[in-house]
C-alpha cells in the first residue's frame, strides 16, 4: 500500500485546476466581450458613485485595469481567478484574466472586485507588453476601510500603478504570500 504525502495531494490538487482552467474555452463568438464590458462599466459606476475620491485617479492615469468580479477560495493553499478589461481614454482595448495563487494559513472563500491605475505612460506599456504581467511590490494598493472612504494620497498618487480592492463579500481569515498573474484573452 502506497502513502500519499501532503506535498504529493497538493501537487495534485494543483494540477487538476490547471487541467480545469485549460479545459475551459475562451468563449471566441460568444458575449463574452459585452458581459465582461457591462461588468467593467458597472464596477467603475460603482466606484465612482461610493468612493467619488477615486474620480482623479481615473482622470491622471494613462490606463485602467478592471476586474470587476474576482473569485478566492483557500484552505491553506489558495486561488482566485477573474476576467476584465484595459481601458484607455474610457475605451476598452484588450481583455484579461487574473489568475492568484497564494500559500500560507488561510480558510474561506470571498469575492471582491480590485481596479488598477496606470499612473505613467511607460508602467502601461511594460503591461501591455508583457507576455503575463505578475503584480508584485511595485503596486500601491488601498483596501476599503471600515470607513468606507477610498482617495488618492501624495504618496499613492506618485506610484507608477495604483491598486484598489474593494467590494468584498465572504468570509477569508489567515495569513499568506500570494501573487496575481494577468494575462491578455480573447473573450
């Protein structure tokens, strides 16, 4: 009789989502496109309506990125997925996935929306260049409060990518070290 050690069920439980995720087509014909725009408009509305500090981020930057429906689940190891879209001059002009993964002591599932703020020219272009843009320490993020009020600060708005996390439903608790990938898809 064989033993299964921890390290050898995780590799596994990794490599079924991979399998998962590649079997998942990209929805080419479909509306894909038109649900993901509804979304994106939706999300900026609402962060324009709740957090109207966030309007001179929007008006500075070069580009947005928005992903207006992240979904995180973790029981020790972690992931989170999404799709959303680049928008230049209010326009959309490519489409993205997020895909998160994260390892540490955490358990629960949320869903949350986050936008990113290009503040200069060339960080927009290193991401739309990229062959998968990974976020990393070079990203201001805010998270919503308690008092509910998001803005742009001196310090925040000198960075050249500024990240917001907002809209937060579920329950996560824990601790971990985790990293976003996005990558270019044709919805």
């Amino acid at each position: 009789m064989t033993t299964l050690t921890r390290r050898a069920a995780m590799a596994g439980a990794l490599a079924a989502t991979g399998f998962a995720a590649a079997g998942c087509n990209n929805s080419v014909g479909s509306a894909g496109a038109a649900t993901i725009d509804a979304r994106v408009a939706s999300t900026m509305n609402y962060l324009s309506t709740n957090f109207p500090g966030t309007d001179q981020l929007r008006n500075k930057a070069t580009g947005v990125l928005v992903m207006p429906l992240m979904t995180k689940a973790a029981l020790g190891a972690g992931g989170a997925y999404g799709r959303g879209a680049l928008l230049v001059n209010g326009a959309t002009v490519d489409y993205y996935s997020a895909a998160q993964a994260s390892l540490g002591f955490q358990i629960g599932a949320q869903q949350y929306a986050h936008v990113l703020f290009f503040m200069t020219n060339d960080a927009l272009y290193q991401f739309r260049t990229s062959p998968g843009w990974e976020a990393g320490g070079d990203i201001e993020y805010a998270l919503r409060d308690r008092g509910g009020n998001l803005s742009a600060t001196t310090t925040t708005s000198t960075a050249p990518v500024i990240g917001l996390v907002f809209g937060q439903a579920g329950l996560m608790a824990g601790a971990s070290l985790e990293g976003t990938k996005y990558t270019r898809i044709i919805p």
